[in-house]
C-alpha cells in the first residue's frame, strides 16, 4: 500500500500564479478525478507532478510514502513509482516505443528482452497496433492512437502512481471504452490513479472513489462520484468556470504548452 501526497503544492509562470497550494491524497488502488474548466491548472499540474522544468516557484510537497518528489529530476520521480500520461504526447523522432521502453525496463532492473512480449499483450486489450514499437515515438500518429499509446506505456511500466492528463480526448466510444477499462483493471492491482478530465464520460467507465474540482488553480470542491454527475448537468459556472455545461466538440486549448512542438 503506498500513498501519493500533495501539500499545498503551488508553481507560478512568469508573472502569475497557476497552482495556489492544492491537497490531494490518492492511495494505491484509489481512482480520483480532478476535473475543471479549461486554464484552470490542470496540465499545469500534471507538468508540475513530473517535474516539468521552466516554472517558477514550486513549493510545497509531493510524496509518494516517504520519498520527497520535489527534489527529484523527473527520472527519479519515475523510478519512484509516478508515471504521466500526457494531454498532447510529443512526438520523439529518432526513439521508438521499444527504445524507450526498453531503457525504462533497464533503468529499473527489469529485464528490457520482456518489452516486446508485455507489448504485443497489452497492444491487443486497447487496440493498439504493436507495428508502433519499432516506430519513432509518436510520429505521425494520430490523437487517439497517441492515448492508447500512453495507456499501453502506462500498462507496461506498472508505477504505482499515474497521472492521466485528459486521457480521454481524441478516443472514439470504443476506444475510450478499452483504455478506460484496462486503468480500471490495474487499479485492482494497486495502481492509483489521478485522472484529470473536462468530461465526465472517461468516468462512466473509470469510475472514481473520489471527484475533486479544481478552478482557479485551487481544489474548490470534493465529493462522489456524485458531483461529476451534478458537473455534466450544470458545468463548472457555479465553481468559476464556463457557465455553459461542457460541449464535448471543444478544440484543445490553443494555450497548452503542450501543443508546442518545440517543447
Ligand atoms: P488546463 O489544463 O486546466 O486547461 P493549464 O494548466 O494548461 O490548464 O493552464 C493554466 C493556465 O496557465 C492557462 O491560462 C495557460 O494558458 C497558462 N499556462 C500554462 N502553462 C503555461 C506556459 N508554459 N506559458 C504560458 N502560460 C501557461
Ligand atoms: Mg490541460
């Protein structure tokens, strides 16, 4: 059993505040949503978890049981049991899938000659053409061939921890149906999961223990499976945010560092 610890974790671009001291505790096997309108922070921290460099700032504290997170470069963070899946996955030109796989393998004693075979498995559950392992990472793939690809890095590596950055975005129904059911399978092997999503619908099929809302770049509210409910019916207006309900046609915010591909 471990424990996943955020304190009053806060991190700043030039010039503004995004993250303003956020309390989360997820314990292994645990799924909590954290959801929220756009530019409300949650890529940001996302990035900030994996200690994405070029914020300002960062303070407070991220535990995974007794190892400070903070202090570590993102590898460390890695090797400690925290993995992110991406909003927008950068394309790697040059590494493939089983390269990078393979490293990881490597870097944590296991052995890198298992890659293929975890792969291949794990490939057929989310239907995931395994072709990708020799390909460069990401290239040319499209948005939802990228999610699963996170997923099936995500199954692969088995941390205790992932981070899932709008998991759902680019998936078709059936798809997000797959990726959603196999995070909810590894939960019962004791992943913990922190899935950040504007939509409910990733949580008709990853169903979470617990719902936070993040708005202003604070957790303003925390509840059941409930409150997603209460969100898909009114939006985020009475938390700060659009006070339209979501419409699930929204483009990628343009903002997102993400979607920078010299970054
Ligand atoms: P969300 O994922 O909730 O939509 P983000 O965390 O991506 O929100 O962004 C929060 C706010 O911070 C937005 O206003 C966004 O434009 C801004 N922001 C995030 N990262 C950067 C950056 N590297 N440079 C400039 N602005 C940023
Ligand atoms: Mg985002």
């Amino acid at each position: 059993m471990s424990v996943l610890r955020i304190n009053d974790l806060r991190a700043a671009i030039p010039g503004r505040e995004i993250l303003k001291g956020i309390e989360l505790e997820v314990q292994s096997g645990e799924v909590h949503a954290v959801m929220g309108p756009n530019g409300s922070g949650k890529s940001t921290l996302s990035h900030v978890l994996m200690g994405r460099p070029g914020y300002e700032g960062v303070s407070g504290s991220v535990t995974i049981d007794d190892v400070e997170l903070l202090d570590l470069p993102t590898w460390k963070r890695a090797q400690a049991g925290l993995f992110l899946g991406m909003q927008y996955p950068i394309e790697v030109p040059g590494v493939s899938l089983g390269d990078a796989l393979a490293e990881s393998f490597r870097a944590a004693g296991r052995d890198p000659g298992d890659v293929r075979e975890l792969v291949s498995v794990e490939a057929g559950r989310i239907g995931f053409d395994e072709r990708f392992l020799t390909r460069p990472l990401n290239v040319d793939l499209s948005g939802g061939e990228r999610k699963r690809n996170e997923t099936l890095q995500l199954a692969v590596l088995n941390p205790k921890f992932a981070v899932l950055d709008e998991i759902d975005s680019g998936l078709d129904v059936d798809a997000l149906r797959a990726v959603s059911r196999r995070v909810e399978e590894l939960t019962g092997d004791g992943l913990g999961v922190l899935a950040i999503t504007h939509y409910s619908r990733l949580l008709h099929e990853l169903h979470p223990d617990v719902v936070h809302v993040l708005s202003g770049g604070r957790i303003v509210a925390t509840g059941g499976p409930e409150l997603a409910q209460e969100l898909e019916q009114t939006g985020y207006a009475a938390y700060g945010g659009a006070d339209e309900p979501a419409s699930p046609d929204a483009a990628p915010d343009p903002a997102d560092p993400f979607a920078d591909p010299l970054l």
